[in-house]
C-alpha cells in the first residue's frame, strides 16, 4: 500500500469513529456533547506529519460525510458541516506552519499557548463563520439564522472543549519506546502511598459535581487538578484532565437540561468557557513544573560531571565512591587509576583541539567497558579514576587490561590527517577490608601502583604491592 494508501486507511478509519462518538452524545437534536474528531485530526496530523498528505484529507472528509450519512442527515447538511469541519483543521495547521509553531517544543515556553491560542482564535473561530453563514441556509438544518450568534457561541466553545481535552492526549502520548522505558524504571522505584492522595481527591470533587450539581461546580476540582499537575508527568495530567472534564461537562449538562432546553442553551457557551479554563490551568502549570524539574536535572548533572568527556567531577566521584564504600558490606572492590601516555607532547604537537577530541575517544572507550553501577571520572587534564564495585583482583585485572588493549588499538583520525595511536598506563588498588583505609589512601595506593607502569615502560597494568602485568594478560 502507498503512503497516500495507509494515510487514507489510518485518518478515515480514527476520524470516522470519532464521528459516530459525537454523533452518539448529542443531548439536543443535532448539538454535540462531545465532538472529538476535529481536534483528534489536527493532533494527528501534528504528530504524525506523514499522514498530513492529499490521501490522509481526503480520508477524513470521506469519514465525517459517511458518519452523518449513515445516520440520518441530509447530502447538503452533511456536505456544509464536513467543509465547517475541515476548514477548522486546516486553518489550525496553516497558522501553525505560518508561525512555526513546533508541536515537538509543546512543553517549553509558550509554545503551548501559542497553539491553543491558534486553534482557539483561528481554527475554532474559522469552522464555526463558515457554519454559521452556510448551515442555516440548506434543507434539514438545525441551525436557524435567527440565533446567529447563540449558534456561533456553541459551534466556537464546543470546540475550544474539544480541543483543550483531546490535543494534549494525543501530543503527550509516550511512544512505545518511552512506555518500555517508563516500566523498567517503575520497577525500580518505590512510590509512597502519598502519590495516589491527588487521584482521590480528584474522585471525590468529581462525584461532588454530580451530588451538589450547579454553577459552582465548575469550581470543585480546581485544588485537586493543581495538586494533580506538581506531582504527575504531563500525559498523566492530560488523562485526568479528561476524564474529570468530561465528567463535569455531562453533570453540568445533566443539571441544565433537567431544568429545560432553554437553560442548557443559554448556559452553555459559560459553562465551556469555563471548562477550558479549567482545563488549561493544570496543564500549564504541570508543563512549567515540568520545565523546572528537566531543568534542576540538567544543572545538577552539569555540575557533577565534566562538560569535555561526561565522565564524573572528582567532587562527585568522591561522593559517590564513599557512599558506596560506607554500604558495601565488606564487599570487595578496586580503584583504578589512567593516564594517556605522553598527552603533553600530543597537545604541543597536534594543539589543543586535538587533544580535547583525545580525551572524548578514551572516555567513550572506558564508560563502553564499565558495568552501570561502576563510577567513572576525570580527576586532572589527562588522569581519569574508576570504581570498580563488587569485584575480586583477577576481574579488576581483566577489566583495566582490556580498557588498555582497546586503546592501543583504537587510532582516533583529526582533520583527515594520519590515525593518532594512544596509549594508557593503569595502576590498580584491590581492596578486600583485610585493613581500614580511606577513599584518598587507596586513590594515593593506585596513583603508585600507576607511576609504577609508567616506570616499566608505559602502556602498562600494574597493582599495588604486585608485579606488573604484561599486555598478553588472556581476558
């Protein structure tokens, strides 16, 4: 199947059941509870740029023709309000190109206003002139000319609704990749019981709406959905904002409807404003924790590891390996000291570039030998440490001869020019807690075992109080 082929298949397919999900939650003759198919487009569209091609719109027009036609409207109704809708989504997308609108960037600056802003006062404003002016005047309409406005107003709020509920879902949705991601990690972590206490008083506002429905119940999730929004990830916080939208929209509906038609007409323009506004506070203020939470990440972990070759600052290194050393368990363990030979001499002769891109290549080469849990840092110009956990001498042994070996024979090319051959002295300090000793006497014991390898020659693994290990070490 094409390109145009699938993208046909896919939009009709999601649009047409989105239709028939509206078609079935109109309240009054032809009013629309619920009316996800233009939003869901448009987020499609954006997400998937692939499907955004002449196969993927002539799909969706096909589907919101169908879903009307095959449930009881009239060709010309049917055809006016198919063009109110695609109008809606095509205007949405052309202001967003023309503005250069990135979806990708939704949970970063404005970006987020600037495309709701865009659909509310583009899009949503576009689909509902054109209905207004146009759906009036064909047979079978349920618009009437006379109500102008009243018309315009639930048309433009209806899908400013929608909008707000469906185009977060869709954008934050995680892909398959970060799903697998997000469950390994869950399984590693441990949250308190504190975590669900935001989902409960969620639930419990909600069925507040429904017992003490009314004007004011627009109102009783506000606390719950802020409380939602600092403690969850953003998809988390679109999926509650839906389900408690929704749920407040049919309970505010339920209680102006039982009262009469006119009531629920004449309410419900403020009641969707007020909905949206609802809706969009939480998401915004999840999106700026959000933003500040990446940004203490990034801080915390450029100023624990070196901005050149990503491996710890000696500060962190040494934070980390006496936390480790304190809960060790008279675990084994080895530290392990390296130096580039003859870095000074590459520097004077190949400059400072070249020697920066030096560094890069040897600590990729040691981080790509190392297990997770292992600690690995930059402690001088040239001079790097590891911490080797849980480990017997002979492993410890095997591991620094093969971070050697690879070295040796790992040229790294600079400007085209001949492969540059680097090498690397290892010094080693196996400690197995037959004495007490401190992070710093073990570093210093390496540090000797490491002069002593320079001493034999360089390109050398050698362990503190034993013989130097030949470059024929078998791993």
């Amino acid at each position: 199947m094409t390109q145009q082929g699938k993208a046909f298949a896919i939009i009709a397919i999601t649009v047409f059941l989105c239709c028939l999900l509206g078609i079935l939650t109109r309240p009054l003759s032809f009013l629309a509870f619920f009316w996800p198919a233009n939003a869901a487009l448009l987020a499609i569209f954006l997400r998937f740029p692939q499907l955004n091609n002449a196969g993927g719109w002539i799909g969706a027009f096909t589907a919101y023709m169908t879903a009307d036609l095959l449930t009881g409207n009239g060709f010309d109704l049917t055809f006016f309000l198919s063009l109110s809708n695609l109008l809606n989504v095509s205007v949405s997308l052309f202001f967003i190109n023309y503005f250069q609108i990135n979806y990708r960037n939704y949970n970063k600056g404005f970006t987020f206003l600037y495309l709701f802003a865009i659909c509310a006062f583009a899009g949503c404003l576009a689909g509902a002139a054109f209905a207004v002016f146009t759906i009036p005047h064909v047979p079978n309409t349920f618009m009437s000319a006379d109500r102008f406005w009243i018309d315009f107003g639930m048309w433009w709020t209806g899908e400013l609704v929608n909008a707000i509920l469906i185009i977060p879902l869709i954008l934050s949705m995680p892909t398959l990749s970060e799903l697998k991601l997000a469950f390994h990690e869950r399984r590693h972590k441990q949250y308190p019981l504190s975590h669900i206490f935001p989902l409960i008083a969620i639930f419990i506002c909600v069925l507040m709406t429904y017992f003490l429905a009314g004007p004011g119940a627009l109102l009783y999730p506000l606390a719950a959905l802020i409380w939602a929004a600092l403690t969850y990830r953003l998809f988390s916080v679109a999926v509650i904002n839906f389900a408690v939208l929704l749920a407040t929209y049919h309970s505010l509906n339920q209680f102006y409807l039982s009262e009469s038609s006119s009531a629920y007409l004449s309410t419900s323009i403020s009641v969707r404003i007020g909905l949206f506004m609802l809706s969009l506070a939480p998401l915004i203020l999840c999106i700026i924790s959000q933003n500040r939470h990446e940004l203490f990440k990034q801080v915390l972990y450029l100023a624990n590891h070196d901005s050149l070759t990503l491996a710890m600052t000696r500060r962190y290194f040494f934070q980390q390996s006496e936390l480790l050393m304190q809960n060790a368990k008279r675990h084994p363990f080895s530290i392990i000291m390296l130096d580039i030979d003859h870095f000074k001499n590459l520097n004077d002769q190949h400059g400072h570039y070249a020697g920066d891109l030096v560094l890069q290549h040897f600590a990729r080469i040691v981080q790509h030998n190392l297990r997770n849990n292992d600690l690995f840092a930059r402690i001088g110009g040239e001079e790097f440490v590891i911490f080797l956990q849980n480990v017997q001498l002979q492993e410890a042994r095997a591991i620094a001869e093969r971070i050697r070996a690879i070295t040796e024979n790992s040229p790294i090319s600079i400007h085209n020019k001949a492969p540059l051959h680097i090498t690397v002295s290892i010094g080693i300090m196996h400690h197995n807690f037959t004495e007490q000793k401190t992070l710093q006497n073990l570093i210093n014991n390496a540090d000797n075992a490491l002069y002593q390898a320079k001493k034999q020659g360089r390109n050398q693994v050698a362990s503190f109080n034993s013989p130097v290990f030949s470059s024929a070490i078998q791993l």
